[in-house]
C-alpha cells in the first residue's frame, strides 16, 4: 500500500494549472519537523518534501495559504521527469 500521512507546514504554494481533463492543479512545498523513535531511541526528524494537489484538495489548500500547519494525507510517485518523488495530497485535516 502506499500512503503518506504527514503533519507539516504549508511552505509555498506554486501558481495554479490546470490538468487535461480541466481540474486545478497546485504545486506545494511542505516542511515537516519533530521526532520519531528509532531503535527506541527518539530522533529530531526534518525534512522538506514537493508535493502537488488536485481539484477540491487544490482549491482548499490555497485557501489555507502559507504558513498554515495540517495533517497532509496521500501517496508518492515519481516526478513526470523521473527526477525524485513528489507527494500527491488527496485530502487535508
């Protein structure tokens, strides 16, 4: 299965495209920070990660703008250009 769950930080928020089939498409820039347990031990994690949204998702992150703090919910795959992983977010709490 491949699901990405992810609490972050609305970094930036690319301009709006639009897909073939005439849905809104937005590029996104999400930083996440905080801790997680490896070998029983916690660990400062920060990372930054591409992400793009699609249709109602784009809509209401552009509403939420820069700088607001969510929990991110999707799955990754390829970037069109083979380059890296790009986080496809489906939905936002």
């Amino acid at each position: 299965m491949n699901q990405l769950i992810l609490q972050a930080t609305l970094l930036e928020l690319g301009l709006v495209r639009y897909t073939p089939a005439g849905l809104m498409a937005l590029d996104l820039g999400l930083k996440h920070e905080g801790q997680a347990l490896e070998a029983g031990r916690p660990r400062k994690v920060s990372m930054e990660i591409k992400a793009v949204a699609i249709g109602e998702t784009a809509k209401r992150l552009q509403a939420l703008g820069v700088g607001a703090e969510a929990r991110f919910s999707g799955f990754l795959t390829n970037q069109r250009n083979g380059r890296g992983t790009i986080f496809h977010v489906t939905a936002v709490d």
